[in-house]
C-alpha cells in the first residue's frame, strides 16, 4: 500500500489493479475538466500521460467551445477546473496533483 500526503490531503493506492483508466473515470467523477486546444504541446504532453485513458477525461477543446472556456476564465492551457476553482496555474498536472484534487488513487502502474 502507498500512501502520499500533500497540504493535509492523503492520497491511498491500496488496491494493485487500479488502472490510468479507473484513475480518469475517478476524475471525471469529481467534475474535474480540462479545457485545452489541438495546437497546444503541453495539452499534448498531458494527454499522453494517460495514454488512451485520456478518453475518459472531461474535456474542453477551446478551438471549438470558446464561449464555455471564456466563461469558465480560462486564460492558459491546459487549465484543469474542479467544481467552480481553477486548479493552480494553466500546465501540466502531475497524477499526484490530480489524485489530490479530485480524492483519487494513483494508478498502480505507477
């Protein structure tokens, strides 16, 4: 079992079969989004992080949807949101900064 601790919060991975797949959908579930462009290289770096789980992400493309991404104060990308916060700067998330915001485990495969 890990167990990761950043500012208070606690991020546990006790099950082993929990996949990048699992870790989206948990995600998704906390309404977490991100809002991102076709053209962007780190949207890209994120999106090959979670490799074809990245389907499982809600996701913003702002080339298509510039009024949500306006209304939801995008200003960077990719911008990750959480309920009505923007988690920290526009950038690359790491897993563990996701895991944290939306009360998520880590993939196993980590």
């Amino acid at each position: 079992m890990v167990v990761l601790s950043i500012a208070g919060y606690f991020v546990v991975n006790a099950n082993s079969t929990y996949t990048t797949e699992d870790f989206a959908e948990c995600l998704s579930s906390a309404d977490i989004v991100m809002y991102g462009t076709d053209w962007c290289t780190h949207c890209a770096d994120q999106k090959k992080m979670f490799g074809d789980a990245f389907s499982e992400i809600n996701f913003v493309n702002c080339d298509f949807n510039p009024e949500e991404c306006d209304a939801a104060g995008i200003q960077g990308y990719p911008t990750w949101k959480i309920g009505d916060e923007l988690l920290g700067n526009p950038g690359v998330k790491t897993f563990l900064e996701l895991a944290t915001a939306g009360e998520c485990n880590l993939p196993s495969e980590l």
